[in-house]
C-alpha cells in the first residue's frame, strides 16, 4: 500500500491534458448543465453558434462536484454540427488553455478580447483573480444567470457599486437591494467625538447614544431593545474600531471581530458604520457637505441605495469579503476623489448578509413563528371532532386534524428552544 500510493500519484502528474479529459472529463449530464448555465447567463437561449471566432462567446464553469474548472464556446468548426464540448482547463488563468477549444488555424482574434463569462463559483475556488487582467471584456455570472461586468478585478453590480467576485452576487445584491433596513427601528451608538456628524446620524435612529469608554460598549449592547444595533466609529485598514479623543489622539481600538462574536452572544445583528473623517485632523473633507449627504443616505431603506447616496456619481463603492482569524465578513469602502482625504470617507462591516427571503420560505418562517397561535385553534378544533362534530366527514377530519396538531406541536417545540 505503501508503495502503491506514491506510484498512482506520480501518473496523475505525468497525465497530458488531453488524455486527463478523457479520464476525468465531463460526463453527459455534466455538459448538459454546464450548456443550461451558458443558455442562463444568456437570456434563456443557448448564443447561436458562429463559425467567425471573432463573434463567438466563452462560457467558464466550475463541476463542484469534481473539483474541475469547464469551458465551453458557442464557435463551432465548419465540420461540427453539434454543440461543442465542454472541455477540462488546467488553469482558467492560462489563456493558452482557452485557445485550444477553438481552431488552432484560426489566430486572427486572441481569445482574452472575447467575451469570457465566469461562473460565481470559479472564483469562490480561484481566489488569486489576477489572471483577469488578461481578458478585456470578462463578466460574471451568478447562479441565477445574472451577468455582471468586471472592471478591474470586481464585478460591477450598479454603476459604480463594485464587489469582489468570490461574493456570491444573487445573494449580495438580494441583501443590499431587497432586504429592507429599517434605521427608525435600530438603535445606534457612537464612538464619534463629532457633533456635527452625531448630530447627523442621531436624526435617522430610534435612539442615538453616545458612548466613551470600553466599558460601557458592552453594557449598552446587552441593554439595546431592537434586533437591530449599529455600532459608528472610525474602522482602520487593518480591521480595528477605533475611538479618537478630542485631540485626535487615539482612545482605544478594538477588532472588529469582537462585535462579531458579541452579536452572536447576544443573537441580534450587528453593523459596525465608520465614518472616517469625522475625528480625522488630517481630513480636507469638507464634514458640512458630508454630514448633509449623510442625513440623505440614512433616509433610504436599502443598504445599496444608502451606500450609493454616500459615495454619489463621482466616487465608487467597493465591497470585499475578508477573512479575520477564520471569521468572514463583508467590508464596504465609499471613496472619495483621489487628494482627498481620507480616502476611504465610510466603512460598513456586515456580519451576516442574508438574501431576503422568497415569498415561500417567508411563509413557512410566518407559519412556524405562530405556530402557538395555530396549535390552540388545532387543539379547540380536536376538541369540537370528539364531543360536538359527528358524522362520517369528522371522522375522517378528525385525523387529519390529529396530524396537523402533532406536526405543529413539534414546531411550537422547536421556536421554544
């Protein structure tokens, strides 16, 4: 065995591509799904197939299943009349590698000037995305088949709005887009030494605290009311909130991954708000203008459209996914023009970035959260079958009553817990 072993792993190595295609290529349902997700990211329709590589389109996917990246083209020889093949990349960096699901008489457009259209799922394994800068017209495609265009790296989600593309973008655009956030019923509490800018922020909360010292952070939170609290500082490059004295001085600064684990603790949700200029010395920012678009952003109830308001139609919004000592989170920067400072003008931290919910699930959350209410009517129900109702239709509904009764006793059980 132990020989054996080594001996295999040394012919996995000296397999050539094509022959690894053969051996580990995609079976038939495999191309059909990678052919399905083309024909998604296409509007619905598999692109017509083109015989001018010039017009054609490469589609990039990733079997998560087999670990393996697939390629696949809507070019076709003058000799194929099928659909192509979907074929095993090494490396979806290596540009060669795409060039080879092409004629390799036909140089006359490189494929990095093709539309190249990645899976969301190729960068959740590729997380180096360097490689792009290789291909001028990438985009990405999100599991639902929604494309976006990638402009230095990110996926551009609105004008202007810029996310990383190992995010999921179905999810994320559900959370900034869909998911409403309602500041009115969210308490907020600030690190702030600003009055201007508190006085800005205090307007749009239920209920504005100052706060100063470490030690009342802690008690505050274990103290707020509403699910929702957020906690507005100055946030570093480096991923600590931190609090300036009057002076400018720093106070204190705390890991952002200690909100992250209070927010568990104490089971409510938690966004860490920097506004970064508000006790900079150093800023050039003009605060008036910045705490008048403030108080406008904070009117909105969606978290892109507050993010967008802030950076406006001359700066951009740049969203990354980082990774603290194995917890992950997102991190949103609103920029401001180069010269100006600081640069980064606000950063949002969010721990959790749910989608909202579809019309189903948030019918089957509504149920399960009454179900004491549903069970009491059960139980009367139950009660009328056995002393009140007769008849051979109460018998039979008896039952069936019986069954749902036990089906949201164990749900009323489980919201308990």
């Amino acid at each position: 065995m132990r020989t054996t072993l080594p001996i295999l792993f040394a012919f996995l190595l000296c397999i050539p591509p094509d022959a690894a295609a053969q051996i580990f290529g995609p079976d038939p349902k495999t191309e059909k799904d990678v052919l399905e997700e083309f024909a998604r990211a296409n509007g619905g329709s598999f692109p017509p197939l083109v015989t001018d590589k010039a017009q054609a389109t490469v589609y990039i996917s990733f079997d998560n299943a087999r670990g393996i990246t697939l390629a696949t083209t809507n070019y076709k020889t003058d000799a194929t009349q099928a659909l192509p093949l979907v074929r095993v990349l090494n490396g979806v960096h290596e540009p060669s590698v795409l060039e080879s699901i092409f004629d390799p008489q036909d140089t006359s457009v490189p494929v990095t000037a093709l539309p190249v259209w990645f899976h969301n799922d190729v960068f959740r394994v590729f997380l180096d995305s360097r490689f792009l800068d290789d291909f001028k017209n990438a985009s990405v495609v999100s599991q639902q088949g929604r494309r976006y265009p990638i402009r230095k790296r990110m996926a551009e989600i609105r004008p202007g709005f810029f996310v990383t593309p190992n995010i999921p973008t179905d999810n994320i655009v559900s959370f900034l887009y869909e998911r409403s956030f309602d500041f009115s019923d969210a308490e907020a509490l600030s690190l702030l030494n600003n009055k201007d800018v508190n006085d800005a922020l205090s307007g749009a909360f239920k209920k504005f605290q100052p706060i100063r010292t470490v030690d009342q952070i802690e008690k505050t939170f274990a103290a707020v009311k509403t699910k929702s609290v957020c906690l507005i500082g100055h946030i570093s490059t480096d991923g600590q909130v931190l609090r300036y004295r009057s002076n400018g001085e720093v106070s204190y600064e705390l890991p952002v991954t200690q909100f992250l684990h209070l927010a568990a603790d104490l089971k409510k949700e938690v966004i860490l708000i920097g506004c970064n200029y508000a006790d900079d010395t150093s800023r050039t920012v003009d605060v008036t203008a910045e705490t008048k678009i403030l108080e406008a952003a904070l009117q909105h109830q969606y978290w892109g459209e507050v993010l967008q308001t802030l950076a406006g139609e001359q700066n951009q919004v740049q969203m990354k996914e980082e990774n603290t000592d194995g917890f992950y989170f997102k991190r949103a920067e609103v920029t401001r023009p180069e010269g100006v400072k600081p640069g980064r003008a606000y950063t949002f931290i969010y721990f959790k970035t749910p989608a909202k919910p579809t019309a189903f699930m948030a019918g089957l959350r509504f149920v399960y959260g009454q179900s004491g209410k549903i069970l009491s009517v059960l139980v009367v129900l139950q009660i009328l079958f056995f002393f009140v109702f007769k008849g051979k239709w109460a018998g039979t509904l008896k039952w069936v009553n019986l069954a749902l009764l036990f089906v949201f006793l164990l749900a009323f059980l489980f919201s308990s817990i």
